[in-house]
C-alpha cells in the first residue's frame, strides 16, 4: 500500500498537501487504477460471472501490492496516497461484499452489516477527529490484515461455483476468521481515537 505504518501505530496527517507531482506517482496511479476496478468488481460479482469477477477483484490485489511496492522502491510517499490507498481498498472490498449479498451467494448478510457497521464507525470517528482535533487517522497493521483476510474470504465465495469440491465451509471458515480482526481493529481503532481526543481535550 502507499505507505505502511508500523505495527500497532497509526499514521496522521493534520494537514492535506497534495501536490500537481503526487497525481504522477506511479504508486498513486497504481491506487486510482484500483478505484477504477471498483465497478467492474461488483457489476461481474452481481451477474454471477465468477471468473471475470476472481480477474477484476486479482487486479485489484495486484495494484494493492505494487502500489506499496513503488512507494516504498520510488520513495514516493505522499498524502494523496495516505488518502487513496485505504479508500481505495475499503470502496473495493465493499463493493465485492455488497455484490455478493446481492448475489445467490452463501455470504451471510449479518456479516456485511458487520463489516459495514465498522466502516461506518470509523467515517465518522474520523470526521470528528477531523473537527475536534484537525486530524485524520489513517490504517493501522490490525486495518491491514483486516482488508487482506477479507479479500481472501472474498476470493473462496467467488471461488466456490467454479470448484465445487473445495473443503466444506472453507469460505465460511475465512470470512470468521476475518470478523475476529474486524473486530479488533475496530477496537483499536476507538481506543487510539478516545486517546487523541482526551489529549486534545487536555491541552
């Protein structure tokens, strides 16, 4: 991704500076191509066209790491990509859940309003950081690996009318296992808000 924080911190910016340059990184380019799949990630989901759906949702994954990978390689971090990445993999997760709740697929609708729940939570824990404290809290390892094991349920939903014969309930296994970090990242995610809006509340 754009810029990966070290564990169990988060990264903040209290001022956005985006620059005409930033658009021209490859690693943001990488990102606003991932936004670009978002469409076609639900549309393929949706009309129960799996293989075009397991191609979009692939290039999605494939543009999460490069765009990491160039960052990281090209020294091209910025806050454009701070903002694009995250959003970037929220919208395509999203729409993949969303598109498969629509669907005659077996993901269990109480599991997208969980996940959609957390994502709401942290909008608008953000725009009250945004309001009270003048800052915008970004992804932490705990939102990282939460993004990743739900794209790797994402991928065995749409993996199970191509091959049938895959284990029993393996997709149902993942998709648990994922809940168990969304909730701790929700968690982790309140707790470091309260804590910047205590010391906002201090000082």
């Amino acid at each position: 991704m754009a810029l990966k924080a070290p564990v169990h911190q988060f990264t903040e910016t209290q001022s956005i500076r985006v620059t005409r340059r930033d658009f021209f990184y490859v690693s943001n380019i990488l990102s606003a191509a991932r936004l670009v799949t978002v469409p076609f990630i639900f549309f393929t989901i949706y009309r129960e066209q799996w293989i075009f759906a397991i191609v979009w949702g692939g290039t999605a994954v494939i543009t999460d790491v490069l765009d990491g990978f160039f960052a990281r390689r090209l020294k091209q971090h910025s806050e454009l990509g701070l903002i694009l990445d995250p959003v970037a993999d929220k919208l395509a997760i999203s729409a993949g859940i969303f598109a498969l709740v629509l669907s005659k697929s077996t993901f269990p609708f109480e599991a997208f309003l969980i996940i959609a729940t957390r994502d709401i939570l942290i909008v608008l824990g953000n725009a009250v950081l945004a309001y009270k404290a003048k800052m915008i809290t970004r992804s932490n390892l705990w939102g990282k690996c939460t993004s990743f094991f739900l794209s790797v349920a994402i991928t065995f939903y749409l993996l199970r009318p191509i091959v049938p014969h895959l284990p029993e309930n393996t997709e149902f296994y993942m998709l648990c296992l994922a809940l168990v970090f969304v909730g701790i990242s929700t968690v982790s995610y309140a707790h470091h808000m309260f804590q910047v809006l205590e010391k906002q509340n201090q000082q």
